[in-house]
C-alpha cells in the first residue's frame, strides 16, 4: 500500500474527516472541512473567510472559491467512499452558477451517479440558508486510477 491510501484509509477507519483535508493544503485554504451526518450523507462546508469574496461591491463568493469548494467535495467524497489508491483527478467539472454566494457559509452534497473501475460521474449541488435555495451545481468526470502500462510485444 501506499502513503496516500494508508492515509485515506485511516481517517476513515477513524471516522475522522479533517485528515482527509489535511492531506490536501488547497482545501484547507479554502476553509472545506465536512463531517457525516445520521443519514449517513456527507455534508461539506466553505467556511466563510473575507478571502472567497471575489466581489466586494455586493459582496459575493468568488465563483473560483464556489467552484473549487464544488470539485473539492466531490474528490473528497470519493475518496470517504471508494477504495482509492490514488487521488482522483479531475477529467472534465462542468458548473451552473444560479445565483451569488452570500458572504456566508455554504455547504455541498454529491451523488456518485456512476462509478466504473477508473472513471467516477459524481453530481454537486450546493447551498447556503437552505437546501432549497441551490447557489450552484456541478457536474465532473474524475479519473479514479492509472491507466494501466500498454505493454508491446
């Protein structure tokens, strides 16, 4: 096994979510963390931090900032969920922004719609007061494993 899995595997084991974000500094930066609720669901969140404003003059989350927090959960569910060697890599993300992120909190839920051997097709939705008031939703293709060495004769 490698550094990376023994990790993952770990903070699994140990139902501890913050040592999954420790092992990405981006993230942490961001101000993700996430925790599992009775349901079983993964909830994630943004902390709010004066640094995700990308516009001052509403004020309003950076769309990187939001889109960022997007991939990050569905990497981050992935890896709570999947057996992963490796960490997923993005393949395409696709995002609709509906409307702007208040200087807020805001918070994730995915679906993993399909998972194959090496692609994963996993579903973001994300919000702020409430479920029912969707700022954005994504969309991304992740890569779960290496392509295997072609070998020639």
């Amino acid at each position: 096994m490698n550094e990376f899995r023994d990790e993952v595997l770990a903070a699994r084991a140990s139902g501890d979510c913050r040592r999954l974000v420790e092992l990405i500094p981006y993230a942490r930066m961001l101000g993700i963390d996430f925790h599992e609720n009775a349901a079983g669901e993964l909830v994630f969140r943004l902390a709010y931090q004066p640094e995700n404003i990308g516009n001052p003059s509403l004020p309003a989350l950076h769309g990187g900032a939001v889109g960022a927090f997007m991939e990050h959960a569905a990497i981050f569910e992935l890896l709570w969920r999947l057996e992963a060697s490796m960490l997923p890599r993005v393949v395409d993300f696709s995002i609709d922004y509906l409307r702007p992120g208040q200087p807020e909190d805001a918070f994730a839920r995915c679906r993993v719609w399909r998972q194959g051997q090496r692609v994963a097709n996993v579903a973001v939705e994300t919000w702020q007061s409430g479920r029912e008031t969707t700022i954005a939703t994504a969309r991304g293709h992740f890569l779960l494993s290496a392509p295997e060495s072609a070998t020639t004769s």
